[in-house]
C-alpha cells in the first residue's frame, strides 16, 4: 500500500520529465535502469555474479536493429525478437557456466560474453565496427509514429515499468524465495530437494531476457546498434550500478544507474563547474575520464560502501528509534 | 614444402607467433593461479599490471636512459612493490568477504590504472625496439626464426620453470602451499602468514610485469595492451583449473599453439578458439584439464 | 502499524532520492537554442589511432579559420564545439544528436574515421543540417550513403584507388593482396582499389582484415606473405599504416613485396622516415609545400602545432571559412539555403582552385598522386613529397556512369 504511493510519486515525476528535459537522455536512463534491475535480480537475488550481461544487452539491440533495418519488420515484434534472441543466448550461456559455482561461474560468463563479442565483431550482417546505423523508429503496431521522441519515451517507459514491475513480482513470488534461499545458502537449498542447477538456469534466462529488452528498446530509441554494448566494459558498467545503487534491494539498481549514466554524460560539465569554482585546471579535463572516476567509485564503494546508496539509506533508517505515542 | 597446402615457413612462423602467446598466457595465468591459490582473490588488474610493465620498460628507455636488460629487472620488481602496496592498503579488507569483491576491487583498479595511462599517453602505441643483442633473425634453413621471438619463449619458460620449482620442491613452497590448505594452522607453527600472502601477491604481480617487459618490443606498448589479453586468460584458467603450476604453463602454452594453427588453418575462427575451447572442456570436465574442484 | 510506517519511509526515501539524483545528474544547465550563436561543432579522434593526421591539429586549424574570419558572422559570435568520439560510431551519433537538439548546432564537421562519418551523416541529415565530412574517407558518403546534406571535403577512397591504385599497377605491380582495416573505411578502400586494379589488368590474390588500431600486424603480414603477391595493399591509416610498415620491415617481407600504402598523411612518412618510405606512391588533395599560399598558411600553423599540417587540417580550415563566408552572404544559417549556396559557389583558397560541391556532395577539385622523395633529394624538414601527377578532380573522383548517389542521376 505504501509502496505504492511511493512509486506513484516517481511515475508521475517520470511522466512528466520529457517536459523539462532532454527525451532521449530520459530514454537512455530508463533503459539502463532497466538493465540495472535485470542485472540484479540475478545478482542481489541470487547471488550469480556474471560478468556477462552486455551479451544480452548489446545481443538483442542487435536482433532488434537488423530486425527493423534490414528485414522491415515492425517495432513489437523487432522487440519481441531482440528479448527472445537475449534469452536464447542466455540459455547457452547458462548451460555452460551454472557447472561451475562461485568465481568460476565469473569467469566463464565473461570468457563467453568475449566470444560473443568477437562473433558481433567479425559477422558481417552485424556492421562490425561500424554497427548498424541509422535505425528507423518504424510505428508502434502500425499507429504510432515513433520518430517523435516525446511518443518514443512513452512507450520507453510504459516498457521500464513492465519490465520493472515483472522483476517485483518475481522477487516476491515463490520462486523469488527459492532464489533468495540459495543465495543464502546454497547447501541447505538443496538438501530441502530443490533442483538449484535449474531455478539459477531459470533466474539467468529470465535476467538475460529482461536485459535483452532492455537493449532493445535503447538501441531503437538511440537508433543505433554498436559494438560498444557487447564489450566487456558494458558488462562492468552495470556491475557497478547495482553495486553503487545497492545490492539486493529493489529499487537500487535505478539509483545506480542514474547516477552512472548521469555522471558518464555530465562528468564534462562537472569538471568544468569543479574548475571554475576551485581554481584547480586539471578537473577540465575530468571530461575525459570517465573511466577513472568510475574506477574510483568502484573501489571506493567496494571497501566502504558495499551495500551501496539505498542499501545504506535502508541500513540507516532501521537504526533510527521509532517513537510510538504510549 | 607444403603441409596441407601450407607453405612450411608460413606454418612454422605462425606456430612460433603462437608459442610467443602461449608463454604470456602462461605467465599470466600462472601469476593468477598463484595469487588465487593463497588470497583467494581473482585478480582482474593483472592486464593492467602487465600494461605496467611494459610501460615501465618504454619509460625506463625514454625517461632514464635505461636499457631493456635493466628495465627486465627493474620493472617486475616496480610492478610488484605497486602490487604490494594495493594489498596491503586495499586487498587485505576484503579476504573474509565473498570472492566477487576481490573481483569487483581489482576490476576499479584495473580501470584507474588504464584511464590514467589513456590520458597521458593516448591510445596509440609508443614504439619500443628490440635490443640489439636479440635483433635480427636466424636462418634454420626450413624457417627464419626472428631472434627476440625465440628468446621470448626460452625467457618465459625458464621464469615459469623456476617458479614451479620453487613453489613445489622447496621449503618457501612448502609453508605456501600449506598456508593455502590451512592457514591459522600454519601461523600457529610460527610462520608469518600475512606477510607471505603480501609477498606471494607481489610475487604473481611481478610474472605480469615481467611479461609486460617482454613484449614491449613486441607489442605495441599502449595502455589497453591489458584488457583483451587478460579475458583470454581467464578462460586459459578455466580450462587448466587452477589446481596445478604445472597445469597453468603446460594449458598456456599449449592454447598459445592451438591459437597459432587456427591462425594458419581457419584465420576467423583465431580469436575465439580459446573460449571454444574453454566450453568444451566445461562440457566434458568441468573441473578443468588440472583442476580440483574447491 | 510501526513496521508499514518504517516500510513507508524506507521505499519513499529511496525513490525520492532516485528522482532527486536522476534530476540532479541530468538537468545541471539546460542549454537554448542558439540564437545569438553561431555553433560549429567539430568530433573526430582525439586521443587514438588517428588523433596525428586530424585531432586536436585539426581543431586548431578550426580555431585559426573563425580567428581569421573574425570571430563573429552577422553580428553573431562564433563558437566552436569539440568531442573525441574516440573510433566509435555511437559516441559520435550519440554527440551530434545532443548537439544539434540541446545546443543548436548548425553546422557539424566530421573528423576521422568513415564509420563515424556515416553516422554522424544519418544523424545530420535527420536533423536536416549541414554536414561537411572531412577525416572519413569513405565513398558511400556520396554514393550509396549520399544526403541533401553531406559534403564530402577532402579526398575519398575513390580517389585514392584511382591515383596510387592506378599509377602502382601501370609501374608493374600486377599482383595484389590487401591488408585492411576491418571496418568501413578499409572495405571502401579495398573495393575501390580491388575495382581498379582489375579494370587496369591487374589480379586480387585474398585480403586479410585487421582489427583497428591492432597491436601486432606479425601474423597478418605472414598470411600476406604466404599469398606470394607482388604488392601488399595496405587499405589502413593513420596508426595502422605505420605499424604495419614497421612490421613490414621488421619481418622483411619488403623483400618478397613491394607495399602500397593507399592511404598516408605527411604525419605518417614523418613518423616512418624517409628510410622506411622512400618511393612508395601515395595520392592526396593538398601539400604544404605546393606554392606560396599553402606554405604561407602552413606556416602559421607550424607556428602552432610545431608540425607541418597534414591535407586534413587544411581542409579543416578551409572547409570552416568556405562556411561562414556562406552565411555570410545569405545571411542566414538556415542549412537548405546555405546548402544551395555551397553547390553554386566555386572554392578558391588556399587548399583547393576552382573547386565545386557537386549534386552527390563531393567537393571536386584536383587531386594528386605524389611520391615520397629519397633521402637524397630532401633538402629541408618536412620536405618528403614531390608531385608526380595533378588528377583533376572529374577523373579523381566517382564518375556520373559509376555513381550509386540517387541525387546524382
């Protein structure tokens, strides 16, 4: 009851974002976030670490931007194609590296996410280092125009909260709490007799094809589909949103994800603003370097922050008292 | 003379391109064999720390004036007091908590590290030349062997050899191998424990810097030398399992070989051989070629 | 009714902070169309494989052209945009779409690399805004790729094939097998020059793809080797073309084959030296040392940049005041009109006499096939190139009976 209105509140304030701000920068954070989210229901609610995901991200923006290029088809079903192709890509991988536990299960996701990467490099319906540019918006079942951008972010982000509000409900059904009981302890799940090879093969499909959608949807909006989000860097990125937003927690993810898309966008204007205001010429060139801000925030939120942003706004507020009128 | 309608220098040539490759996934994978089997830590930054290594020769020539053959001393030994220091400042929280922190740790290193060399130096390579003693090649009469090449591979052999000999047949490799299995027991005898595991992390970082020393005048020395190569060795790792020393060289090695076939036979299929490999070998032994399962 | 008030707080908060980040991060200072600003917005390679030949040289250039036009255009103060799109495709369309939609952007100029050109072109033409495509080589750009409004400046893979491919065929060299770049540029290039070797009589023996900005060409040049052709074809640039030529000496497959460096700025032979360099063809559409007006320019820029400028930072410069001078005498920035101004008006500067924009958007005008002088027969710095032959731009270039640009029919 009370979540809902909280989230109510964010709904409204993303319906009318578009109004204040730049569209397509809107449409990017919703992707990413939902990216974020997928990333974490195998990662916060699971316990997988995969080192992988840009696979299913960079994969299905593939699929989707050949599907609406090149074969013509229309927007849902280049969609519905990229999210399969995520999960289709998810179930091999998963195969393969749900033999392993702990930080091999890692390394195989991101030895295989490498392999993919350089399949998307060589192949040549996918465009190699050129990708695939210049990808039409095409219309939402044959009504909607979609060049427009204020259309286009609707329909983005009536598709975040789909996807959003399938990751919520997952994590609180039954199966979700089979996920969390494994994460928690792995042995005891199976000596309760759960098959756990299949609820984490179940849970790493499930997160690659949310992911794909995710992808999808971003290569659509920005219109083109490129190596960059099959690279392992991709993969890195969204570990550290959900680390920085806050691990197991729901609406972390999207924190993290605002602020690294955020900073990623706006680390130019930031240093810009921190040169001026300090006197110190060197935050000019802050702009391009974005990989070592990243790299700061990462190893400073591993060794002191691990339960990231919301993980630590949740930790603190449980330690306030609660005074309760007698 | 042709082998499979393969001139037999072109064959040979590739095979001793892929032999160069083969010792730097040893030596790496063995550096990470290493650190993993004492720390328990994934080590991510190991290509950055090889990237290191190399830069270091290249500035050791340009800033300095000093030679490849003090910069093989001197920059394994620069790489490996840096990684000290990260263990002792960094690393050293993190070894009670899951394995993925180390990871994710490293991982933020690795991209410090490679973004403040991208942003002095560019992404382009800085040139570096083979020393003149090593230059030139050698006429074997069926190939011509390029000399700095072929000192490559007997360098990184030795430096693994030597290392698996210290590590199994010595009393140091001894308290190593037994501070892996079991820790509080051997601090119990005396043994410093901490310190060997700084030393020991310091030691794997110094095999990546001194693979990064040699392929200087190899490769191009640029700051994402680290990164592609690094993810080929993990999936060398997880094909040998990290069980065994002897496991890591004899799997780099032999991947480096395989990668130099598929070169020759099928060029397109060359940089995804090794994960090709890595997922048939996950299918049929999952542990690893070497590995024990942990 | 504590826990659902503790819960409350938990969830409001944190999406609270959700939306206050999320418009904090993104809405710092929200940028106005321009309307006291003309914004001429420059992305190329700043910081990798091809940053020497264009890069911050070629923003220099930019700087030197509004300078000398005086800072400002009908009453307007000119400002100049940069970004590094870093070789890839989607930061560079990712950048021009924000500029042209948040900063009012009219005109954009495309550095190097022909996979972001062709991005970057599809972003301008949606927008329908000028775009004069400088550093990317590739012909698509006014063939299959061509839009109302791209111009392509300075040379293009066509050109390039019809100069070095023909003049090293004609001298002997039948047999080719390419090393290439594997992306756009590098398959143009190999097309292009593949095409005319074949017309003059010539035969393709295989190529072999590299990866961009690769860091051993050593098993690459091998396959090369085994293919046991008279010429490699070395369909790269900047970085690349030096590397592969250091490697090219360093294994001695100079011995066994003659190379055919198909694209090389004067950074390149500067870099390689004339050791490595000496007799190798090469075609482009400008040279320092050509006469008076470009050394007098190229002057002013090794004033600067401490290096001779290269046939791209040229093009930069003159591409920039050939823009202004437009709006300056339509008096306006509006891109269809300056877009008819630029095909009407013949280019008569310092890089390029009598030239014009064609209906396909290639900027006609001569291009020459040089060669890089011996040791000997360098007298000076930077004195590497003696002109063998001027091409004039109709030949040079995509002919109408070979033109895919539907524009152009």
């Amino acid at each position: 009851m009370n979540k809902k209105i909280a989230y109510s509140i964010l709904l409204v304030a993303l319906l009318v974002a578009p109004f204040g701000m730049y569209p397509v920068l809107l449409m990017k954070l919703l992707c990413f976030a939902l990216f974020a989210c997928a990333f974490n229901l195998l990662l916060g609610f699971t316990g997988l670490l995969s080192f992988g995901h840009a696979a299913f991200f960079g994969g299905a923006g593939y699929v989707a931007g050949y599907a609406i290029q090149t074969l013509g088809l229309s927007f849902e079903v280049s969609i519905v194609l990229g999210v399969v192709a995520a999960a289709l890509i998810g179930l091999l991988m998963g195969l393969l590296a749900v033999r392993r536990q702990g930080i091999y299960f890692t390394m195989i996701t991101l030895a295989l996410a490498q392999m993919f990467y350089f399949v998307c490099l060589q192949a040549p319906i996918t465009g190699g280092e050129d990708g695939l540019q210049g990808l039409p918006r095409g219309k939402l079942f044959g009504l909607l125009d979609l060049s427009n951008d204020l259309s286009m972010y609707y329909v983005v982000l009536a598709l975040a909260v789909a996807g959003f509000a399938l990751i919520v409900r997952t994590v609180h059904s039954p199966f979700g709490q089979v996920l969390k009981a494994i994460k928690e302890n792995e042995p005891r799940a199976i000596s309760l007799g759960y098959d756990v090879d299949k609820y984490k093969l179940l849970a790493f499909v499930l997160s690659a094809a949310l992911a794909g959608l995710a992808g999808a949807v971003k290569t659509t909006a920005l219109g083109l589909a490129s190596l960059t989000d099959v690279e392992w860097t991709m993969s890195g990125l969204v570990i550290l949103m959900t680390l920085v937003g806050g691990l197991g927690t729901i609406s972390g993810p999207i924190v993290g994800a605002v602020l690294v898309i955020g900073l990623e966008n706006r680390l130019g204007d930031i240093g810009e603003w921190l040169a001026n205001t300090t006197s110190v010429e060197w935050f000019r060139t802050l702009g391009d370097s974005v990989s070592i801000v990243i790299g700061f925030i990462f190893v400073i939120c591993v060794l002191l922050f691990r339960r990231g942003i919301v993980g630590e706004a949740v930790a603190w507020l449980a330690k306030k008292p609660i005074r309760k009128p007698s | 003379m042709e082998i499979f309608g393969i001139p037999l220098q072109a064959l040979l040539s590739q095979l001793l391109l892929g032999l160069v490759n083969g010792s730097f996934y040893a030596m790496l994978s063995l550096g990470l064999a290493v650190i993993f089997g004492l720390l328990n830590v994934i080590n991510f930054a190991h290509g950055a720390l090889y990237m290191m290594g190399a830069f270091f020769a290249w500035m050791g020539l340009t800033y300095f004036g000093l030679g490849y053959w003090e910069m093989l001393l001197l920059g394994p030994l620069v790489v490996g007091l840096f990684g000290i220091i990260i263990e002792r400042t960094m690393l050293r929280w993190l070894y009670k908590l899951d394995h993925l922190y180390g990871l994710l740790l490293t991982f933020g290193i690795t991209l410090i590290v490679e973004g403040v060399f991208r942003s002095i130096y560019g992404v382009s390579g800085q040139p570096y030349s083979v020393p003149d003693a090593l230059a030139g090649a050698t006429d074997l009469g069926f190939m011509i062997l390029p000399n700095y090449r072929a000192w490559v591979v007997f360098a990184s052999l030795a430096v693994c050899l030597a290392t698996w000999f210290v590590i199994e047949k010595t009393k140091l490799g001894a308290y190593l191998r037994a501070g892996t299995e079991n820790p509080k027991l051997v601090e119990a005898f005396g043994i410093n424990v901490p310190l060997m595991v700084t030393l020991t992390y310091g030691f794997g970082v110094a095999l990546a810097g001194f693979a990064g020393v040699l392929a200087a005048p190899v490769i191009q020395v640029s700051p994402l030398m680290g990164s592609n190569l690094i993810i080929v060795v993990f999936a060398v790792v997880v094909i040998g399992g990290m069980g065994s020393i002897m496991g890591s060289i004899v799997t780099g090695l032999g991947l480096g070989v395989i990668e130099g076939l598929t070169r020759v036979f099928y060029p397109q299929a060359s940089a995804t051989v090794v994960f090709i490999v890595m997922a048939i070998v996950l299918l049929i032994r999952p542990a690893g070629l070497f590995g024990k399962e942990k | 009714m504590k826990r659902k008030t503790m819960k409350f707080g938990h969830k409001a908060i944190s999406l609270a902070v959700a939306a206050a980040l999320g418009f904090t991060a993104c809405g710092v200072a929200q940028a106005q169309m321009s309307g006291s600003e003309v914004k001429i917005g420059f992305i190329t390679d700043l910081s990798g494989v091809y940053s020497d030949i264009d890069g911050q040289g070629g923003v220099e250039a930019i700087k030197m052209a509004i300078a000398d036009f005086g800072g400002s255009v009908n009453g307007k103060k000119i400002e100049l945009l940069t970004a590094d799109h870093q070789n890839k495709a989607d930061i560079a369309s990712n950048r021009a779409r924000e500029w042209f939609d948040q900063q009012g952007v009219s005109l954009l100029i495309g550095g190097t690399n022909s996979g972001t050109n062709l991005s970057m072109a599809k972003v301008a033409a949606e927008k329908k805004k000028p775009y004069i495509a400088i550093g990317g080589g590739t012909a698509r750009l006014t063939n299959e790729d061509c839009t109302p409004y791209t111009i392509h400046y300075a040379y293009d893979t066509v050109a390039l094939a019809k100069g070095t491919g023909s003049a090293v065929v004609k001298q002997g060299g039948k047999s080719w097998f390419f090393l290439t770049a594997d992306y756009a540029f590098g398959a143009s290039l190999e097309s292009d020059t593949a095409r005319v070797v074949k017309a003059e009589g010539g035969t393709v023996l295989g190529d072999v793809k590299h990866p961009l900005s690769a860091s051993d060409f050593s098993s690459f040049l091998l396959q090369a080797q085994a293919s046991k052709a008279q010429i490699l074809g070395l369909a790269n640039a900047g970085g690349d073309t030096v590397n592969s030529i250091k490697a090219a000496n360093e294994f001695g497959i100079t011995k066994t084959m003659k190379l055919a460096g198909l694209l090389m700025f004067i950074n390149d032979v500067h870099a390689l030296t004339l050791n490595l360099t000496h007799g190798m063809y090469l075609t482009d559409g400008w040279y320092w040392d050509q006469n008076e007006e470009t050394r007098k320019w190229a002057r002013r820029y090794f004033d600067k940049m401490k290096k001779m400028p290269s046939s791209l930072q040229a093009a930069d410069y003159s591409a920039t005041t050939q823009y202004l001078m437009a709006v300056k005498a339509t008096g306006t920035d509006d891109p269809d009109k300056i877009m008819a101004y630029l095909k009407k008006t013949k280019i008569n500067d310092m890089f390029a006499k009598n030239g014009y924009v064609r209906a396909d958007g290639s900027m006609i005008h001569e291009m020459y096939l040089m060669q890089v002088k011996e040791q000997s027969e360098s007298k000076y710095p930077w004195d590497y190139y003696k002109v063998v032959q001027a091409i004039p731009g109709e030949q040079a270039f995509t002919t109408k009976a070979e033109t895919k640009c539907s524009l152009w029919k």
